[in-house]
C-alpha cells in the first residue's frame, strides 16, 4: 500500500506528491478537470485548486473530492514519472 505523505499544489493545475515509499512526482490534472458534476468543477477554480490537502493518506479538497494514492502512484509509475528521493 503506497499513501501520499506530502503534497503541494503547483500552477496549471498539477500537483506534486512524494509517496510512503519514497518516491515523488508531479502529476498533470488537467485530465480529470475536464468532466462534469458538482465535486470537480469547483477544482477548476486555481485558488480552490491550490486548497488541497492530505487526508488519509489522500489528496483531499475541502469539498470533500479525493483521488486514490495507489492510482496515482500507478499512472505516475507506468509514465516513467516517479523520482527516488533521497531519505531526509
């Protein structure tokens, strides 16, 4: 099981993660932005978007959305994404 340990919101709507494992990336969520329904849409809004936060091991937004760790760690893996970090 991989959770998200920390996060920050970057411009252009992307987030940087670094995992439980030890890896970190960047991922692009321009994709999921463009559905419909209310829990996305106030995420277009970038000062909304920069709200998010870590809940559970997940990116969280106030609005109650959040995106699976696991899944995220996988797309970001299967694109050659995901950096090693040194241990702090």
């Amino acid at each position: 099981m991989v959770d998200v340990l920390r996060l920050r919101a970057l411009d252009g709507h992307r987030l940087w993660l670094r995992f439980s494992d030890g890896n970190e990336g960047v991922r692009d969520c321009a994709d999921f932005l463009t559905e419909t329904g209310p829990m996305i849409e106030p995420l277009r809004d970038p000062a909304f978007f920069q709200r998010v936060f870590v809940e559970d091991g997940a990116p969280t937004w106030p609005n109650g959305f959040d995106l699976d760790p696991i899944n995220l760690y996988m797309q970001l893996r299967d694109a050659g994404a995901l950096t090693r970090v040194a241990a702090e």
